[in-house]
C-alpha cells in the first residue's frame, strides 16, 4: 500500500504557505504511475506559487518494488541528530522493522531494506536495482536457451544413434557460435544420458516447448536446419522420421 496526504507547509525561501503531496510510501504495484514521478524527482517536491522556489520536503518515506522483492527506506538526515531515531535501526544499521502494514505478514526483504539519506540516492539506487534485474534476467534467459537448444539437438541425435565426439563437438560449435551462454554443456550430457527412453522424451519436449515459447523465430529455426543437418548428413530419413521433423519444425517456426 502507498501512503500519502495533502500538508499545508511554509515556503523555505518567502515563507509563505502553500500545500504538498507528501508521500510517506510508495507501493510500485499499487501506483505504478508515481514512480515516473518519483525518477523524475516529482515526489515530495514543494512547489511555491508565490516565489516559485523549489525544494524536496524532508520526510521518512519507503520505496516499495513488490515484483522485484525491495525495498529503500529515505530519512532525512536530519534525523540522525536525534537519539530516538536510533530504535529503528538494529546495531548492524539494518531497519528494525515491526510495523504490520495492513496487517500483512511483513515479507522479510523489508528486514534488508537500502537505507539512504538523500532522495537522489533513491533514485539512483532504484535504477541501480531495475538495471541489475533486467541484467540478471537476460543472462538467465539467454542460458535457458542454449541449454534447450543443446537438450534438443543432443536428444534429437541421441534418438537416431547418431552421437559421436565429433557430433558433440559440432554442437557445441554451433551453440556457442549461435547463441553464447554460460552452460555447463558437459553436465547436461551427464544428466541426459543418465535418463531413461521416456525421460529423455520428457526432457525433449519440454525444451522443444520452452524453445517454442521464449526463443526468438530465426533461432528456432537455425537449431531446426543445424538439427536436421546432423541426422540427415549419412542417414536418408524414412518417411516417418521426415513427418515428425516436418511436425516439429511446423511447431518450432509457429
Ligand atoms: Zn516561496
């Protein structure tokens, strides 16, 4: 849940009065639009009618990323002059945290909340935090990939007695060639030949399906013809064969 309210303060410059939106929390999930604001330093911005000043109003305020487990406590610095302000921290400077907001069991990456001083340090860390995830989804993506690419022309040549040194090799050429990703290609042998017939049919089409759904077009295909290259090199495919790799290359194009 995000918190907020209308506050009447004095202008720091003129003096004059004027009022804010104070945010105090800000959930990502519940006000996705305020955190365009919040990077684009929009939040708890005061700004005077009279003189036209301009300053971020020092309050305690928590970020919130749901989605990607975070969260960033701000406190004005200020507030380190003052002893009290101390109970909310455990000696390892880590929030010491027993508010049930809205009565919900506290997720625990709120016990490892980012503690800043600065709202331009929130902004950055929260960048920094958006950068490292998308980052680490990538990678994550990327070596999915291979490692159905591999499970499936490995199986495929599996399947037809086709294995050799020199297949595996070429597979691992192409692989790495194609798509690059950090893959333990030799443990994936291991395990693959450590499964029986129908599991290694489990196994291919589960990566067939995983490479159906996040794989981009062309690398399907390019896995598709390079599969089909491998099997059909010295072996004339027999009617059924070429059936099911015309089925699975249908599949993998769609
Ligand atoms: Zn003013």
């Amino acid at each position: 849940m995000s918190k907020k309210e209308q506050t009447v303060i004095k202008c720091h410059k003129c003096g004059k009065e004027g009022s804010v939106e104070l945010w105090t929390s800000l959930n990502t999930s519940s006000n996705p639009e305020a955190k365009k604001d919040l990077l684009e330093g929009r939040i708890n911005l005061f700004q005077c009618l009279d003189c036209n000043s301009e300053a971020t109003v020092p309050v305690s305020f928590l970020y919130h990323d749901m989605e990607n487990n975070y969260c960033i406590w701000h406190f004005p610095f200020e507030e380190t002059e003052y002893i009290d302000f101390y109970d909310n921290f455990t000696t390892r400077g880590k929030i010491k945290s027993d508010s049930d907001e809205d009565f919900l069991p506290e997720p625990s990456y709120m016990k490892d909340a980012q503690i800043v001083f600065s709202m331009d340090e929130l902004r950055r860390h929260v960048i920094f935090r958006d950068n490292l995830y998308k980052a680490k989804s990538e990678k994550k993506a990327n070596i999915n990939a291979v490692q159905a690419g591999f499970n499936i022309v490995y199986l495929l040549t599996n399947f037809h007695g086709r294995i050799n040194e020199n297949k595996i090799s070429d597979i691992k050429k192409c692989l790495h060639f194609n798509f690059r990703g950090d893959v333990d290609i030799e443990s994936e042998i291991t395990l693959i030949n450590s499964l029986n017939h129908k599991e290694k049919s489990k196994r291919f089409s589960d990566a067939v399906n995983f490479m159906k759904d996040t794989a981009p077009p062309e690398t399907r295909m390019r896995l598709m013809d390079f599969a089909l290259d491998l099997i059909a090199e010295d072996k004339k495919l027999s009617d059924d064969e070429s059936k099911f790799f015309e089925f699975l290359r249908l599949m993998l194009a769609n």
